[in-house]
C-alpha cells in the first residue's frame, strides 16, 4: 500500500514539476498535499497545501486545502498555527 502512495506522490510530483503551466497543475498540486498527508509526510504536505494557498487562493480547493494545512499542523504537533489556520478558513471562505 506504502509503494502504491508513493508513486501517486511521485507522479503529481512530475507532473507539477513538468507541466507548471498545464490547466491542470493546480489539481494536481493539490492531490500532491493530500497524497503527502496520507503517506504521513506532514512536513511536505504543510508546505505543498502553503504553496497551492498562496498560489491559487481563489480555486475552488482552496478551502479544502487549509483544511487539509490545519490538520497536517495539528499531526505534526503545531496546534497553535492550527487554530489560526482554522481561523481563517472561517473567515475568509464562510
């Protein structure tokens, strides 16, 4: 199952560095945080869910990838950056 993660991390991953400009790399960059936090890679999923935020904070995934930030915070142990995350998904997307 572990091996299986790991090369749909590494195909968003070459997808996102090989394509930057496809329509479709927002998506994938956003698989890419969320296939981080399942393989327990909270670091990369907290930077990757930082990146897309920044990126693109108007996409529709956008909400479910501060979700997803909060959560990977909260796992790592920073509870704190996870509430204030928390705080603004509430505020900017209620």
């Amino acid at each position: 199952m572990i091996a299986e993660g790991d090369r749909i991390r590494a195909g968003f991953q070459q997808f996102v560095s090989q394509y930057p400009d496809s329509a479709y790399v927002q998506n994938a960059m956003f698989w890419l945080g969320s296939a981080q936090f399942a393989l327990k890679d909270y670091k990369a999923a907290i930077a990757t869910h930082q990146a897309f935020i920044a990126k693109y904070p108007d996409h529709p995934r956008a909400p479910d990838a501060m979700l997803n930030l909060a959560y990977a915070q909260i796992e790592s142990g920073d509870r704190k950056t996870a509430r204030t995350t928390l705080q603004t998904v509430t505020q900017r997307y209620a």
